[in-house]
C-alpha cells in the first residue's frame, strides 16, 4: 500500500511537471549515488521508494534507476507517455536521465512499528536547463 501511494504521488508529478513545466533554474547539484549526473533544473519532491532483494547498498546507479522506471510502470504504464494523446514513450535513456538519485540506505524506511528498512530516495530533473522534458 505505502508503495502504491508514493507511485501515485510520483505519477501525479509527472504529469504535473510535463503538462505545467516551469522554467526556474536552480543551482547545480551532483548525485553522491550517480557522481556522473548533476541536476540543474529541478521542479520535483524527493520520493521514497522502498526495496528488498532487489537492490542492495552497493547496486550501480543503472540497476537503481532501472528498478525506480520499473516500480513507477509497475503502477501505470503510460507513466512516461510524453502526453495524454500521445502513444509515444521516452527512450530508456531519456526516463534514466530524469531520475536523480539522492540516496540508497538499508535504513530509509520506517514503519508503524519503527522498524526500519531498505529504500531509494529520488526526484525528477534535468542535468541541463538545454532540451529539458520536465
């Protein structure tokens, strides 16, 4: 359920960014996770996704941002459908380029009980201002 409601929330943002994008540019930050990608031009809340055998603390930055595209699709599959009436998707790469990784800890997470677990925290921007989708 925890899951399903921060999809919703990051499904609800996508589109929030794609169909009322700002143009405000920030300063540029650099992923400690992902030291090859910077992010200049943020519009996004950090999301928090959670995991269990999937990832581990030491998984490469491709196979987390593959495992936050495949929750995210997981819930809807349309979520990066360039519009409503388009049938196209961003290429791989692109949906990659849009997720900033912040952070990966085996304690993110907590529950009702206080027991902690495993996560990704994430958000959506863009290395450059230049050809941006968000």
């Amino acid at each position: 359920m925890f899951i399903e409601i921060i999809i919703a929330l990051s499904l609800l943002v996508l589109v929030g960014i794609f169909l009322f994008g700002d143009t405000t540019t920030g300063d540029t930050t650099t992923s400690q996770i992902c030291p090859n990608d910077t992010c200049a031009y943020d519009q996004s809340n950090e999301f928090t996704i959670p995991y269990s055998s999937q990832l581990n603390l030491n998984s490469g930055c491709d196979d987390i941002k593959d495992y936050i595209i495949s929750e995210l699709e997981k819930m809807d599959s349309q979520v990066f459908s360039l519009s409503r009436g388009d049938l196209s998707n961003l290429t791989a790469a692109m949906k990659k380029e849009l997720i900033f990784v912040l952070e990966n800890s085996s304690s993110l997470i907590e529950d009702e009980n206080g027991n902690l677990s495993s996560g990704i925290r994430f958000k959506f921007c863009c290395p450059t201002e230049q050809n941006c989708l968000l």
